[in-house]
C-alpha cells in the first residue's frame, strides 16, 4: 500500500519523504549550476601552501548551486542508516570549548532543514556523494581544489567576485560572514568576540548569526550562492603543503596515505578570505563551521521531481528568512570620542553622549592585554563617564558602545591603558602582556594564578608576547615558566630589546589541564627598563605565568 506524508513547509523540522512503505527514500538530487570550460592561474604567490601558482585547464563541469542543506542529508541517513559523528568542534564560549555533544541533525547550531549540514565530517560528506552517484546512477563526486576556486572567482579577476575589498561596506549582501549581528549574538551568549580574532569582522548587518538557509545571498557571476562563506567547503583533493605536484587538468589530488583533506571557502565565523586561501582538516573532523557541495562532470543535469519540489519548498523558506530579517531592528550608531585617564591606579573613560533617540544605556570592553579579545565589564552604564577600579599593571585596552533594543552598536575608538613595568626579580602573570599576537586570555585551571594565555590549538606558532620589565639589579637570572601541553614542543626564543639572547624548550605534560613549572637558560639582564619578547616557535601549549630569579 502507498502511503504519502503531509508535508509542511511552515515546519521546517519535519521529514518530508513521501516513498512507498519499506522502501528506502530516494535521494533529492542537487539543483546544479553548469560552469563553462576554461583556463586559470590557480594560486597566489601571498602564502607558500598556495604556490607555485600555475595554469589549470578545466573542461565544462556541474556544481551545486547550494551547499548540501540538513534536507537533503536527510534522505541519505534515513535511506543507509549512516551513522554520522555524534560529536561536533564548536569554537563558541571563549572559542576554545572543543567537542561537544552534536550532530547533522541536532546541534546548537542548526535551527532548520534548509541550512547547511554541518558536523558531518569528510567521511560522511563522501559517504553521501558515494551513495547519491550509486543511487542516481550519475557520478556526483566532491569537488576538487581546482574547481572550487575556479567557480569561486566567478569568472572576474578580482580578488572577490564583488570586488578586491573583503571588508566591502555591501559585503553582507553577498555573503553570511563574521558581521556586526554575529557579533552581538556572540557577545550575548557567550561574551566573545570577533575582534582580534583571526580577521576580526565587516561592519555591515544580515541579521545571520550563525550558518544561513542556503541562497539568502547574491550568488555570483556564475549563479552559485554562498560560495565564499556560509560554511566552509569539504573537498575531495587529499591536502598537500603545495602546489608542487598539482596537476593542470584539476582533478583532485589522490594519495594512498591521506593525513589530511582540503577545505576551502570562509564561514559565518569568519571574515571573508582570499579565494586563493587554503584549509585543511583531518577525515574524522566534524565541525560546526564546515558542511559541503557535490560536483558532476559535464553540464548539469534535467532537475528530478524531488528536485523541483526541494526547490519550491526552499523558495518559500527563503521569503520565511527575508520577512524575518527585513522586520528586525536597525544597530545604533557608534559611540565617538572615548578618552581615557589614569590616576592612582584608577582608569577613568568619557565619551560623548549618543543624539540617537531610545538609547538605553552603555555597555563597556575590556580587554586583558593590548590586542586580545574583549570582555564585557560593565553593562547598563547611564551616564556618559565610567571609571574603572580593577586596572591591572599591564597595557590593555578598553572600548564602548551604545545600546537600543537590546542591539549594541559597532564599537568605539579604542583607548589604551599606560600600563607600568614589572618587577624583575619576581614573577610576571602571563596576561600581563602589553602586547599579544597569536594567543588569547582564558581562565586558568592551574591552582595558582587567574588567566593564562592560550589559543585553539594553544599558544600559536609565531606568537608574540611583549613584557614591559624593570630589572633591579644586573646579574644573571634564572627563567622559569609555567606551562601546560599534550606533546613536546620547539618552545620559544626570549629577547631583550629585540635581541635574542636565549632559547627554551616546552616538554609536554600529559594535556591542557596538566600543569608544570619547567626551567630554561640562565640569562644576563642589566639593571634599568627592558622589553621582554617570548617568540613562540610552535604550538600546544600555554603559559600561566614566567618568573624570573636572580643565581
């Protein structure tokens, strides 16, 4: 007997799959956009991965017009009984939170069947183009690096199909990057931000928080949509450091032993990137950032009758998502004019008064080291001054913004704390830096001490952290760090006043949360004011604090 379920596409959760009674359900075949042959520089000469540019020639070929919605992987589960990770990488809470519980299909992420499906992993993105090319009986496949950047470009020269200017004052309508509504649902929910955070993010508005329902956006020359961002794209080439044995008819690249496998393409969690940049993960990666398009050799295909209907429903879900966001609430302007003084160890901040109508009040940012990410220390602020009581020894910045429904503006002028140098001998907290690149403050799970430095994979390779000293007495010290990591390192270089004078080893101790206080070189520091650099040279660890005693 054939049985056919209502389907509804006001719910967008429901399993809309009507098949005969215990039969597998057919898979809805992807709306295809067919791409003309042609020849490209493919490369860039910015990063070594990406080199030596050289000259692919593609024959004509399909790709998806979306990336594989929640929907459509559906089908493929139901129909094999696949099973996908249970666990999902969320860079959420501080960023650095790691697994959590999640999958294709419930995750914190995921709100409806027409966005991408993400936390699936290379394994399950190829599990499913194997089983649609089986199935269909046409032979949908991955798509290769070459490919994925030739149809990235669109056609243009520029560096972007919309322009040469990641940070374009119309970004937002082309692509779901990191934006101005991001970062208010991340300052919300978890008191994160995307400034001094990779590429920081575009002050435009989408209303997009996290992954969008695919074909919100304008697609580009070639009619493909969210080909820059939304999610980052799973690919079929195994990754390779460079482009040394990549082949000029761009077909991915195949090893027996595959570490590793190429993604390419930003997200909602990041800024718009170069179409030239290249990404990497290994095959049981699931991430939240990460989902997939399917490829076709040849030009694409007459759409299927589950086809057509996935696009009726995506049609009207997408008109859902427009009212919505067309009905929500403009962003207040920017605070102007943040000044900062200090006195006895106070920070005082002033700024002018917002003329918008409906302001609430103020929010203010701290953050705990000149170039890291803020924090917020104080909400509901009223008057147009504030002083902070907390200042600690090292330089670190504050900025403020105004707030209307609940919605904060784009932040203000940054201000800068004089900071005063420390002590040596002594010890010298971690997030005491004045300035930071390639690591961020986390609370430490050491027993002693209140933040450490760390990053996603720890502290990064050719992190930077500047200590402004003031050495009592000349003579020669002892340095000591504290540290905690999985696996032996290159540790780091320590220099006076840019002088390198010694090198320290990191020794791993069994994890992050297992914490060692490690012993480098004796080194010889004159009496008087010095800036001290830690350079790291590799990655995995983190560092609560260093101390240094004179022998």
């Amino acid at each position: 007997m054939k049985i056919t379920l209502p389907c509804s596409t006001l719910i967008l959760l429901t399993i809309c799959s009507p098949t005969l009674a215990g039969n597998s359900p057919s898979p809805i075949e992807p709306i295809m956009v067919t791409l003309p042959a042609g020849s490209f520089a493919m490369g860039s000469s910015d990063n070594e991965n990406s080199q030596p540019v050289h000259s692919v020639t593609l024959p004509e070929f399909s790709l998806g017009k979306y990336e594989v919605t929640v929907r459509e992987y559906r089908r493929f589960v139901e129909a094999t009984g696949f099973v996908a990770p249970q666990e999902c990488y969320h860079q959420l809470d501080g960023w650095f939170i790691g697994n959590t519980p999640g999958s294709w299909d419930n995750n914190s992420l995921t709100d409806n069947d027409f966005q991408p499906a993400i936390c699936v992993s290379w394994t399950g993105a190829k599990a499913y183009v194997d089983w649609l090319a089986k199935t269909t009986g046409k032979p949908y496949r991955l798509p290769s690096e070459a490919e994925w950047e030739y149809a990235a470009h669109g056609g243009t020269t520029s560096g972007f199909y919309f322009g040469d200017d990641p940070k374009h004052p119309s970004v937002c309508q082309y692509e779901n990057t990191a934006d101005l509504s991001g970062e208010n649902e991340l300052q919300r929910t978890t008191n994160s931000t995307y400034v001094n955070f990779v590429d920081g993010f575009a002050d435009c508005v989408d209303h997009a928080t996290y992954a969008s329902v695919v074909g919100m956006y304008q697609p580009n020359p070639y009619g493909l949509h969210d080909m820059l961002s939304n999610v980052a794209e799973i690919l079929g080439d195994c990754y390779q450091d460079n482009y040394q044995q990549a082949s000029e008819n761009g077909r991915a690249f195949q090893s027996g032993q595959c570490e590793r496998r190429s993604v390419r393409g930003s997200s909602w969690h990041w800024n718009i990137w170069p179409v030239t940049r290249r990404g990497s993960m290994p095959e049981d990666f699931a991430g939240a950032a990460e989902g997939f398009r399917v490829a076709l050799d040849g030009p694409a295909p007459k759409q299927s009758k589950a086809s057509r209907r996935f696009q009726q429903q995506l049609i009207m879900v997408q008109k859902q998502e427009q009212r919505r966001r067309d009905q929500q609430f403009a962003y207040p302007q920017p605070v102007t004019n943040l000044t900062l003084s200090q006195n006895n160890g106070y920070a005082t901040l002033s700024w002018d008064r917002s003329t918008q109508k409906d302001i609430s009040g103020y929010r203010i940012y701290r953050n705990h080291s000149a170039g890291s990410m803020f924090e917020l220390i104080a909400d509901n602020v009223i008057d147009t001054q504030f002083t902070d009581a907390n200042a600690s020894p090292n330089v670190y910045e504050y900025t403020v913004v105004a707030v209307r429904r609940n919605l904060q503006s784009n932040y203000s002028n940054l201000v800068k704390t004089s900071g005063k140098a420390l002590s040596v001998p002594g010890r010298i907290e971690a997030e005491y830096a004045y300035a930071v690149t390639g690591a961020n403050t986390a609370r430490t799970s050491d027993t002693d001490g209140r933040l450490n430095l760390t990053g996603g994979d720890g502290i990064a390779e050719d992190a930077q952290l500047d200590y402004q000293i003031n050495v009592s007495k000349s003579g020669y010290y002892r340095l000591s760090y504290r540290i905690a990591g999985p696996r032996n390192g290159k540790g780091f270089t320590v220099k006076i006043d840019g002088k390198p004078i010694s090198a320290h080893t990191v020794r791993g101790t069994g994890g992050y949360n297992d914490w060692q206080t490690q012993q480098g070189e004796r080194i010889y520091l004159a009496a008087g004011k010095h800036t001290l650099k830690l350079h790291s040279h590799d990655t995995n660890w983190k560092l609560n604090w260093l101390a240094l005693h004179q022998e």
